[in-house]
C-alpha cells in the first residue's frame, strides 16, 4: 500500500506541522476572528485591541481589513512581521504536532460545526474563471483585492489561516468517522478555550495516526467529482489567492527540487462538510454609502428581481431591472458595479447579519440591501455548471460565527 503522504498528495493535501501557543499563553486572548469581518465596524477591533494589548494575540500579527485603508498600513504590516519572528524566537509559539487538528466548534446558538485543519496545496488551485482544477474559487476573486494582501504575507514568517474549504460529502466519508474515533478512544483535546466577543467555544484533537490519515485520503478520493472538482472555497478565497500568487512569484526562483519541500507550497486551511449539520450558509448584505437616494433608486427600477432595501428599521421592496444572471445577488452585484462605476464618491461594502446593517444604514445618505441565502446543497452543482459565483454571494455563518484564528504554520 503507498504511503500516507503520497495518497494525501494525490488529493492535493499535505501533511503540516502546526505551531500553536506554548501553555502560558491564554487562549481566549489568543484567539480572534477572522480580518475579514467587522470591516464598517472599527469599534469592534478597537474592542478586541483593548482585551488583548498586554497578553500574545494573534490580533498582532494580524492586519484587519477595518485598517486596510489607513494611512499607517505599512507600519502595521512591519509591525506584525516583527511581531510573528518574535513569537517564533521567544517561544510563545512551539512545534505542537505534526499532522492534521480535528476541530469542534460550538456556537452561542448552540450548534455545533466540525472541521479538518489541513495543508493545501496551492499548485492545485485555480481562482480564474473557467477553472478545472481540484480547487475552485467558489464566487469571482477581485483581482485588485489581492496587491494589498500579499505586502502583508510576501515577508511573513508564519500563517495562520481563517480560511475554510468546503468537500461534498452527503455520505460523511471524511471529516465525521475521525471525529467517530477520536471520541472512541477518548482522545485528549491539544486546545479546549472559550471564544472571545460571542465566539462560542472551540476544541481541537490532534490527527496523526497513519491509518487515519490514509483514510482520510481514501475518502476524499471517493467523494471527487468525475471533472476532477473536489474542493470549494468558503470563506478566504482572497487570502488563499494571495498565498497563490505570492507561492508562484517565488516558485520561479527555486530548482525543482526546492520547489517541491517548499513550505509556501502549501496554505494552512479548515476543511468541512457543506452536508455538516452546523454549517449554515448566510446571505451577505450589501450597504452603500455616500448616495443620493432620489437618484439611485430610480437607477436599479425594473421588472425583474425583487430585492429588500433597508434603512435603519425601516425596509421597502422594489424590484430591479434585468441583468445577465440567474441569481438574484448576481442582478443586484451587477447593477450596484454599474452605479459605482457612474459614481465614483458612492462606496460599497459586504455586511454579515442584519443587526449590522440596520444599524449601519441608519446613516445619513447610507441604503441597505437585505437579501436571502442560497440553498447550500446548490453550491457544488453551480460551480461545476456554470463556474465561480458573484462574489460575495454567500456567507457560512454570521460574522461572529467565522474562523478564529488559532493553529501557525512556518511558510519560510
């Protein structure tokens, strides 16, 4: 029988070895939630920055995307590189396991969302349109978003991901008979920590018995479409495309050797099942601020779509002109580029749950759109027809619900 390692390649896996926090680091403070979220919100970072100031964090080597726009980015990205080798030379981050981290986590609603912490590799992932690879992006990657993201990972030491890749696994064949033998054999958790800022809870199981690992393999194999589709981007399609592109900008300067053992050939990454009771797809909303109302409205009127606009507590339907896509989020992405596009001081941004845009669409010459989820198990079958979905068509979660931030990987 091969090797572990060779089955796992052949389903672009790779096996990590995972850095986690030495023991005298508390991990409440430890752990935040993914850059991504919260990015109208600075008060929320401004919060997690005031928990954590004194104590190691992942918070500082990390740049949230609510910052991505200020005028001391470079410093911050400075600051976080230093901070990431300080971590690595003082210990606060050790060379935990070798191997794959099962990991439960338990929702302040109470449910319950299990996933694989794994390698990828990145020679097997393809974010263009029209991709056949075993990786897809699963909504359109804005190439321009990428620039900004690689200045922080191009000099990095380390990664830590808040990135989640989903499998279509109907039979549960992966992710859910490990979890099955882990609590069999009453395996000891490596991290059991309360979340901070509503995260819930989250516990990680180490994975790194061989059998297990080829049949994890095995499984993966067997769940491949017959197009060689086997992985879908959840959450981080633009942080897994930044290590994309910062992994092919460097792998034109090593012998082919090299390029082979290299670890930025690889991107730390939750795997889970889209068929897991606990995932939850969510609606992104969309808000728009700077904008005269009397002027846009009439702009998106037609006879097609109807969509929900909010503002503050107050909501009104209408329905929007017609546009080249299936999706009712694809009409209204389509419309609301075009606008920006005629009006360059309007701006956009993506918000998770509707608390958050009734409170941000309160604001003077700011307009919501509250839409509805897509059908989870519509996913894989779209991709595979018709390629990526508009962006931002989709969340797992609301944004208190996404990856925190835990387990390192050395790219250097």
């Amino acid at each position: 029988m091969e090797s572990f390692e060779i089955a796992l390649s052949k389903v672009g896996l790779h096996i990590p070895t995972v850095l986690l926090p030495s023991a005298k680091v508390p991990l409440k403070s430890w752990a935040v939630v993914a850059c991504d979220q919260f990015t109208s919100e600075p008060e929320y970072w401004e919060e997690v920055e005031r928990n954590v100031r004194a104590v190691p964090s992942t918070y500082h080597i990390i740049l949230p995307e609510a910052y991505l726009e200020m005028p001391d980015k470079a410093q911050r990205i400075e600051n976080i590189n230093r901070t990431m080798q300080q971590y690595l030379d003082e210990s606060v981050l050790e060379s935990y396991l070798k191997g794959f981290i099962l990991v439960r986590r338990t929702m302040l609603s109470g449910k319950i969302r299990t996933g694989l912490v794994v390698a990828i590799d990145l020679d097997e992932y393809d974010y263009h349109t029209g991709s056949t690879s075993l990786v897809r992006a699963s909504e359109k990657t804005v190439i321009e978003r990428i620039p900004p993201r690689v200045q922080i990972r191009e000099n990095a030491p380390i990664e830590l991901p808040h990135i989640l890749v989903l499998i279509d696994d109907p039979l549960k064949k992966v992710i859910e008979p490990v979890f099955e033998t882990l609590s069999r054999q009453s395996t000891p958790p490596v991290y059991d920590t309360e979340l901070m800022m509503k995260g819930g809870r989250v516990v990680g199981y180490p994975v790194t018995n061989p059998l297990q690992l080829h049949a994890i393999a095995d499984a993966l194999q067997q769940i491949k479409k017959s197009d060689g589709f086997l992985y879908a981007m959840g959450d981080g399609n633009h942080s897994l495309a930044t290590a994309k592109t910062c992994w092919d900008q460097m792998k034109g300067l090593l012998t082919e050797e090299q390029r082979k053992s290299h670890p930025a050939k690889y991107a730390l990454v939750e795997l889970n099942n889209i068929h897991d009771p606990g995932m939850d797809f969510e609606p992104i909303h969309r808000i728009l601020f700077d904008i005269d109302r009397h002027d846009l409205l009439p702009y998106l009127r037609g006879n097609g779509v109807e969509v929900t606009l909010v503002q503050g507590n107050q909501t009104e339907s209408i329905r929007l002109q017609e546009r080249n896509s299936h999706l009712t989020v694809g009409v209204l992405q389509i419309l609301l580029d075009e606008y920006l596009t005629s009006h360059p001081k309007a701006r956009i941004d993506y918000i998770h749950g509707e608390t958050s845009l009734r409170k941000l669409s309160s604001e003077k010459n700011s307009i919501g759109f509250l839409l509805k989820g897509m059908d989870k198990s519509d996913l894989f079958p779209t991709i595979s027809m018709d390629g990526a979905l508009p962006r931002k068509t989709f969340s797992m979660g609301e944004a208190e619900e996404k990856r925190y931030y835990m387990e390192c990987r050395k790219i250097r």
